[in-house]
C-alpha cells in the first residue's frame, strides 16, 4: 500500500505564490540571525580580552 498525502495537502494547489511563501519566511529571518551571530561574536571577543584590556 502507498502512503498517500493528507487530502488537505493533495487537493491543494500549489502556485508559485505558495511555494515562495516558505522562501519568503527564510530570507525574512537572515538579516535577523546574521545579526545575533555577531552579537555572539562580540560578546566571545569581550570575554577574550582581560581586565587590563589586553588579550591573554
């Protein structure tokens, strides 16, 4: 027997619309993540440095 998809999902057209939604979603979140990555960044460089502000 062949899994078949959910009748929601089989009858349901899919238009570029639809499918650019996900993309849309994705690219959305970048500048997002690119922007907690260099916080991360900075925050790993000032737990590097010492107290006399002199890397170890």
């Amino acid at each position: 027997m062949t899994p078949s998809l959910p009748t929601s999902l089989s009858m349901r057209r899919r238009t570029p619309e639809l499918l650019a939604d996900p993309l849309r979603s994705f690219i959305g979140r970048v500048p997002e993540h690119l922007a907690l990555v260099g916080l991360e960044l900075r925050r790993g460089d000032a737990r590097s440095v010492g107290a006399d502000g002199l890397e170890p």
